[in-house]
C-alpha cells in the first residue's frame, strides 16, 4: 500500500448560500458516516465568507474545511482582501492557491501564488498547489514545461522545508468545468512527472507528497482515475455540490 492515503476535496467555488450549504453538509455527514471511512480524508473548500460557519459544523467530524484563496499579505489597508491568519482563525487548516480560475480571471502570476503559498505556510495551513496547462498548451506538447514552471515557482521561493506538508493539484484547464475529464493515462503521466520533479527536491518528499487530480471528476471516472499509481485523490467541482455524488468519489477513493 503506497504511504500516501488518498484525499478528496470539495471546491465549492462561487456557489451556495448559508442554508444550502448546511444542507449539502448534512447530506455529506450522513453518506460519509455509512462509509466510515479508515484511509480517504475528505476536505470541503465553502466561499469566504460561509468559512467560519461551514468550519464550526465541522468541528470534531472527519471532514476538515479550507479556503479557495487567501492575500499574499498579512494585515493592514488591503481593502476586501482576507489573510492566510484570518483564514486560520476561524477554524480552517488548508487553502488551495493557484487554481486556473485565480490564474486566468485575477490575472495571477506564478510569483504571485508563490507568496500566497508562503503566507499559508506561515500562519500554519496547509497550501494546495494548482497547476495545469490549457488546451493550446496541451496541443503544443507543453503540458509539462507549464506545470513544472508552476510547481516550480513555489518550490524555488520556500524550499524544501517550506513545501514540506503541502499537496498539489493537478487540474488541466480544458478538464475544469467541461465534463471531459483527462483520462486515467494523461492524468498518470503529469501526477508521475510532477513527482519526478519533488524527487529533485528531494526523494523522500516526493514520495510523501498528495498530488490531486481536478477536473471533471465524476463518480462514473473517479474509480479508474484513482486506480493509478500516481492519483492520490480529486480536487472536484460540480461532483462536490451534490452529497451523494461527493460520497461516491470519497468511496472510490477509500477503496483505491
Ligand atoms: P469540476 O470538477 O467542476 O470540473 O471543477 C474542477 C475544479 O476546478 C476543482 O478545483
């Protein structure tokens, strides 16, 4: 069994509102307390400002709560920005940082997420990398020349025991939204590569590290995405806002 237990995140994106969120929460207890999970964790990923109720229901279950996004400053005169320790206070433990959305509608740069990553580091939660190439990238054979660039970014500003603890996600953007998820070998050659490349870092980190897959995950492809050696769990969307199909991923994660 590979040291890695599988993960499986809920990103909710801009969707819901406090009621329907509650109520997608208790639909995913319920499903999760029948499959009583032993090896799969489970993470759910609300918009900021459902962060400190969706945190307080979760206290004390199985299912831990992070942020889509944090500012890559720490306090002070940023108007509408929230901080990786605000994030923290109100009970989360992980962010992702870098999603494509971020990327392309917030015209954020490589550098930029890496000092976003750092903040995450730095008041103590545990950053979720994205990476991914577009369609044209992929049709150019540049698919790894772009996520390595990305994951690269992060890796040369906090170094090895700055990246320690963190996981990847790997989501290509023509996958995101589409219904066309990539298939178990496209996903397996970029998780296998982004792994070769922490090896550089160092081996035993990169044996150590999650990489997700995002993109498209349903609970129809979820069992054969999981069955490859390299795809330690998902970073799911639209599959994240129904609890029965939420359940079923986590499901074929536990049993991957
Ligand atoms: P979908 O699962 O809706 O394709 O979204 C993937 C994603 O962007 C998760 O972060």
């Amino acid at each position: 069994m590979s040291e890695r237990n599988p993960l499986v995140a809920g990103n909710w994106k801009m969707n819901g509102d406090a009621a329907s969120l509650d109520t997608l929460l208790d639909g995913v207890l319920s499903e999760l307390s029948v499959l009583a999970l032993q090896r799969c964790s489970v993470l759910v990923f609300p918009s900021y400002v459902y962060l400190g109720q969706v945190a307080n229901k979760l206290r004390g279950t199985i299912v831990g709560v992070g942020s889509q996004d944090v500012d890559e400053r720490t306090q002070g005169a940023v108007t509408g920005g929230v901080s990786a320790a605000m994030v923290k206070d109100v009970g989360c433990e992980f962010s992702l940082v870098g999603h494509s959305e971020r990327r392309t509608l917030f015209a954020e740069s490589d550098e930029l997420i890496a000092e976003k990553f750092e903040q995450c580091k730095a008041c103590g939660l545990v950053p979720i990398i994205c990476v991914g190439e577009t369609l044209e990238e992929r049709r150019q054979d540049r698919t790894m020349e772009v996520v390595t660039r990305q994951l690269n970014a992060v890796t040369s500003r906090v170094g090895l025991a700055g990246f320690d603890g963190a996981m990847v996600a790997y989501e290509p953007v023509w996958a995101i939204g589409t219904g066309e998820s990539a298939t178990p070998e496209q996903a397996e050659d970029v998780h296998a590569g982004l792994r070769k490349c922490l090896a550089e870092l160092d081996e035993d980190l990169s044996s150590r590290t999650r990489i997700l897959y995002g993109g498209s995950v349903t609970a129809d492809n979820a069992v054969a995405l999981f069955g490859k050696e390299n795809v330690d769990g998902a970073l799911v969307g639209g599959a994240s806002l129904k609890a029965n199909s939420f359940a079923e991923i986590c499901k074929a994660a536990e049993e991957s």
